[in-house]
C-alpha cells in the first residue's frame, strides 16, 4: 500500500542556501520520510492529509556536526562515564536524541565512545525505536597510548595498532573514522596543544580509512596537530583552537589556514551556548577568538556549526541556543549560520544529497518556526513543529 502523503501547507519557505524566502511556494509536501513536492498549494494539495500551519516558517532540521551521545553534561569526570551500565547508558542516551530532535536537531555526528553505544541508538533511531536525529557515528576515536581520550579503547602506539583501532571500528559498522590529533582537556596527562602523531603517521591512518572508504575527523586544538592533520588530508577539523606556547587561540597560522581552504578541509569549531559567557567581553581572548575566524573566513576556509555536545555543561539540545553566540565569534549573519547548520553541515559531514535541504528528493528533516530566522535566530529557540525524515518529534 502506499504511503499517505503528508501535505504542510501556508509556510514561508526557506530552502537552506538562498537569500530569502521562496515567493513560489507555500506547500511542501511529504511521502515516506521524502520530501516529494515544494511548490503552491493548488499543485499539490490533492486530497491528501493537509495541515495549514497559517504562515510559519520552514527551514531544513538543524545538524550538529559534532556531539557524544554517550556523555551526560552533568557529569565532569569522563572515567565517571564508565560506570553506568550498557542498558541504563542507552537509556540515558535515547532520551538525549528524544530532546534533540524535539529542538530542531534532526542530525548529528557522534565522534566518539567507548562500547559502541552509539551505534546502537543511531540504528534504533533509523528503524523507527527511538525518537531522535539521524546519526553519524564514528566509534572509537584512534588515539595515542595514555592520550586523549584513551579511556575509550583507541590507543595505538604505531601504524599497524592504529589500522587495527580502524579495522575494529569498521567491523562495528561505523561511518567515519576519528582521530585524535592533539592532547585534550578532559583527559589528565594531555596538552591541547601538543600534537599526538605526526605527520607520516596521521596520512599513513588518513589513507588505511579512506582505502575503506571512510572520510577523517581530527580532533586539533594546537596548531602543530592542526599542521599536521592538514597536511594529511582529513576531511573535517573538529574544535581548530590555534593553541600554542603563548596559549589559547594564540598561534593562527596563515598558511594552514590557506591549506585548509585549498584542500577543502571543514572546519567544526564547537561554539557552544556556553561562550556566551565571553561574549562582548572585550577581552584578550574574545579579541583573538573572533580574530583568528575572520582570518579563517577571509582565507577561504569553510566552516560548520558544531557544540561538542555531551563534554561537561553543554546540553545535546542546546544547538540552537550556541547558533546566535557562532554568529558573534564566527562574523556570520543570521543567514550564513543557518547555512553552517543546514546545506554546509550536510556537505561537510557527507549527507549533502540527503539533508541539510528543503528539496524534492532530499529527506524531510524540516523545522518549523513562528518568526523570521534569517534575521532572528532567537526564534529557533521554540520550534512549532519538528520532522525527521517524515516523522513528528514527540
């Protein structure tokens, strides 16, 4: 039998990438999880399950390009993560996706845990289980011995180690490989800003993924791994911190970053809600932060919204809330940062033919919002009604 189509109609549509608003269409109509149809009322309005939403926006669902599901953001110690159990984990784990589609979060790419949880979800998601975004999942994220992250299972001291963290990984059916290319904050024993591989060993892992056709993240605070993941060809650059010896966001380097622009490497900087807290502060380091992105930008380089979802305080819903506070830093209009969490986000973690766009053809991942985002973003913050390929957050 086929499937009923599901036809909204009165909506002010905006497609993820224009300038405005469509004045061709005020429909969108909906068969399967698939949008079918964009275009006027009469056209495709044919008897169907109609709803008229009187003049509220749609947007494509918001992607966050970089989360863990597997973190509670109430709990600082990440050897604390551990204890739970596996099912009281996915527990915990299905309610975070709940509370993220229901914010306007229809994907997001997990980039790290220990017992692929994750993967669980991203499955259970898919087959209709759980409610939540689509998910991206990367498994255990390759690490040095006793580096970042290293409680998570994907230390490997060589290569051939590393190959074998890759080989694990693609057993349990991951979709991208993560690599951790400098130390980290929440890992005791590790700089940010000191890189964890070098060179020769971050292409040697950059090609063992790519032979099984898996794209790269590496984790980059200071600037030698960001080097040195740049050289090696990664696909995404996840946090891009520029740390260096005189400290945070204290070492741009121009030619990286015209590197990173040449090759096409995407930046995901994880803005979260919670820089809020240095938002027109004026200080030393608001100065540089917002500095090294206008650099970055003005070089060419590419840049997607992310929040690193899970680390302590940073709540997996909370995207929407951290979009005003990337605008701040990043320089971006209201427009370009809907465009970092729609069509570019989709682009830059692989699903640019199936998200991230309000088409005929692409998944019905669509926000619904009273209000004009492309000036206010605020009114994200409140979605009307929310879909995920076709399915209505509850």
């Amino acid at each position: 039998m086929a499937a009923t189509a599901q036809i909204y109609t009165d909506l002010r549509i905006w497609d993820g990438s224009a300038q405005g608003y469509r004045d061709d269409a005020d429909t969108i109509r909906v068969e399967a999880g698939v949008i079918t149809g964009i275009g006027g009322r009469a056209a495709l309005c044919d008897g169907a399950d109609v709803r008229s939403l009187g003049g509220i926006t749609a947007i494509p669902g918001l992607i966050d390009a970089h989360v863990h599901m597997v973190l509670d953001p109430e709990l600082r110690d990440p050897l604390t993560q551990l204890r739970g159990g596996g099912e009281a984990q996915l527990d915990a784990m299905a309610r975070r996706a709940q509370a993220m589609v229901r914010a306007g979060i229809t994907t997001a790419r997990d980039l790290g845990g220990g017992d692929w949880l994750e993967l669980q979800l991203r499955d259970g998601i898919a087959q209709g289980r759980f409610a939540g975004p689509r998910l991206l999942c990367a498994g255990q994220p390759i690490t040095s011995p006793a580096g970042h992250c290293f409680f998570w299972g994907g230390e490997a001291a060589s290569y051939e180690e590393a190959a074998a963290v890759i080989a694990r990984q693609h057993e349990h059916g991951v979709d991208l490989i993560k690599v951790m290319a400098t130390g980290g904050a929440m890992t005791k024993g590790t700089t940010p800003r000191d890189a964890q591989f070098d060179e020769a060993a971050l292409t040697a892992i950059v090609a063992d993924a790519r032979k099984r056709g898996y794209p790269v993240a590496a984790h980059c605070h200071g600037t030698a791994g960001i080097r040195c993941a740049a050289h090696a060809g990664v696909n995404t650059i996840e946090h891009c911190s520029w740390v260096g010896d005189a400290g945070w966001g204290a070492n741009y380097d121009a030619e990286i970053a015209a590197e990173l622009a040449t090759r096409g490497i995407w930046v995901s900087p994880t803005v979260n809600a919670g820089w809020q807290r240095h938002r027109g502060s004026g200080s030393d380091h608001e100065k540089r932060v917002m500095g090294n992105f206008a650099a970055m930008k003005s070089a060419g380089v590419r840049l997607v919204a992310s929040t690193d979802a899970g680390i302590p305080n940073v709540k997996h819903e909370d995207l929407a809330k951290a979009l005003p506070v990337f605008a701040h830093f990043a320089g971006l209009s209201a427009r370009e940062v809907l465009i970092s969490a729609t069509s570019d986000a989709a682009h830059a973690i692989g699903l640019g033919s199936a998200t991230g766009r309000l088409e005929a053809g692409y998944g019905a991942d669509i926000l619904f919002v009273d209000g004009n985002p492309l000036t206010d973003l605020a009114c994200l913050g409140e979605p009307a009604l929310v879909l995920a390929r076709g399915r209505t957050a509850a």
